[in-house]
C-alpha cells in the first residue's frame, strides 16, 4: 500500500501537522538537514514548499475567451 503525501505552504505548518497528526497516523520520524527536511511514518510523508503553489486567475477557454466560474471548467 502507498503513503500519503501530505505538502504543506511553508515548513512551520509541516512541523505543526507533524504534530498534530501523531495522534491519529502515529509518530513521524525527521529526516533530513536543512532546507531539506520531511516527515515520514507508515502511513504518510509531510513535506513542505517554499513560494506559492497556486495563484488565482480567470479561468479561459481554449479561444481565449473566459469562462464562468464553477467547478466544471476549473482546473482542480
């Protein structure tokens, strides 16, 4: 069975839901130095990312045009 990544917006949350999630995935292990560091048990890895991962903008057709927002036409 494979692990579920969990990427958190800078690396103080993914200490935070280290964490938090002990208490129901079980105790995460610290590996790495530095800027290079994860959370990893059984279960699932915590890493974190540094700059934003997203950024709003209108969604567009392949024309062009803008499209309405709703969940049908969003890339999510």
């Amino acid at each position: 069975m494979g692990k579920t990544l969990i990427i958190a917006e800078k690396p103080s949350v993914m200490t935070d839901l280290s964490r938090v999630l002990t208490k129901v995935l079980g105790k995460f292990e610290k590996h790495g130095s530095g800027r290079d560091i994860f959370f990893e048990n059984d279960s699932a890895v915590i890493t974190s990312a540094v700059g934003h991962l997203v950024e709003l903008r209108m969604p567009m057709g392949p024309n062009g045009k803008k499209l309405p927002w709703n969940f049908g036409v969003l890339p999510a």
